[in-house]
C-alpha cells in the first residue's frame, strides 16, 4: 500500500498542504469560521479582538463570537440557531463558571451535553472543541470575594464529564468533539497581573495570552491531531 505523502509532515506543513489542497478545489472559497461560544471571558474577548486586530493570529480563520450567561435550554437553543448561521468550522466551547452554585449540578451536566448534542447536529461540518472549565476566584482574587466552597468540586466533575465524552468519541473514531485544556497550555494567562482586580476576568494582557492560544489550537485542529487533550504547540 502506498504511503500517505503527508505522513511525516509537520503540523504546519499538514495544515499548508490542506489548504493548498482546498484552495486547488475551490480556488474562491471563503476563510473558515471559528466560533466562539461562552461566557464573559468569550464576550471580553471579542470586545478586546475589536480593538486589537493584530491579536488575532490566524488569519486563515475569520472568527466570530456569541455569549450565551447560562446553561438553560432555552438560552442554548437561541445560540445554537446564532452559531448554525455562520456555517462554522470549528466552535469552541468556552463556558465559565456561572452555573456552579445556582443550579443541581446534574441538571448543569445535562444541559451541557445537551447543547454539545445541538450544536454537533447543528453543524454537520465543525468541529466542537470543549474548553475545560477554568477555575473562578483564584488565590490572588480580592479576600473579601465570596467563594462558593463547592466550586471546585462541581467544576471538577464537569471537566471529567467533558473528558469522558471526548474519549468515548475518540474510541468510535469521532474526532468531531476536541478537549482544549488551556491551563498548563503555552501563553497560558495564569498569573495575577494578567487578571482585572475582581480576580475573574481577564484584562488586556490576559486577553492577549488567550488569543495566542487559539492559532495554534485552530492549526492543531485543522491538521486533524488527535492528542488527548488538545493542547496548543509552541509557537517558536
């Protein structure tokens, strides 16, 4: 049998040869859509992207971005319908932590896989990457915050649900539902001074280390990697 020729190709080489392929057949064809669904980091990140055009370092992807505040069925069928209209290529799932506290966290994890399932049938043609959840209130946070105490337990428990869809999709051979675990990540904005004083949200140099995520994520995506989980490579 023949070898494949892209078999020993760099990422980057694979995603040339890709696109090189898909411009051979469609030479007209517009940039693929990244969608970006979430809470208010996604809605933060969006204003910050206005202003800072030079921050978004995939120019082979245009990119979008709808906020959705809660998991409730109602909420997540309006941003299903919102994201389906751009005819996405990749989604990435970003929700925060706006859930734990308020609502039986079953009924969270079913409303997450819920829209997981919507969006998937929704856009026969994406790929769905799932953020991990990011700890909300870290220790630097001011001392006066209320931290809910079981937070890190029920974001836990979602972040294990989450890994065991993607794996039980990576078993059937279904590489449409991606893990992104972004701390730990290269540009990873962990550190206090990249955080605003609430100790939540991001500010201007937390925005911009996110968006350095995201080339890469979007590269490793389109060149089909299957790492588990799906982790940014180094951009020099």
């Amino acid at each position: 049998m023949a070898e494949d020729p892209g078999a020993h190709l760099s990422i980057l080489q694979q995603v040339h040869r890709v696109r090189s392929l898909q411009e051979q057949d469609s030479p007209s064809a517009p940039p693929p859509v990244c969608v970006i669904l979430g809470h208010s980091w996604a809605r933060n990140l969006q204003t910050f992207l206005r202003s800072n055009s030079g921050a978004w370092t995939a120019p082979h992807f245009e990119w979008r971005v709808e906020h959705v505040s809660t998991l409730t069925h109602a909420l997540n069928t309006r941003a299903v319908q919102r994201v389906a209209a751009y005819r996405p290529a990749v989604i990435l799932l970003m929700l925060g932590s706006n859930d734990f506290g308020k609502t039986d966290q079953s009924k969270v994890r079913q409303n997450y896989f819920k829209l997981v399932d919507e969006l998937l049938e929704s856009n026969p043609r994406a790929t769905l990457v799932c953020s991990q959840i990011e700890r909300r209130f870290p220790a630097w946070g001011p001392p006066n915050h209320p931290l809910y105490p079981g937070l890190e337990v029920e974001s836990g428990a979602l972040n294990q649900a989450i890994k065991r869809r993607v794996r039980r999709s990576k078993a059937q051979n279904n590489y449409r539902v991606r893990l992104f675990q972004l701390r730990g990540a290269p540009h990873t904005p962990d550190s206090r001074e990249k955080y605003r004083p609430d100790g939540v949200h991001l500010n201007h140099q937390g925005n911009n280390c996110l968006a350095a995520c995201l080339s890469p994520l979007l590269c490793r995506v389109e060149a089909h990697d299957k790492t588990l989980p799906l982790l940014p490579v180094r951009s020099g």
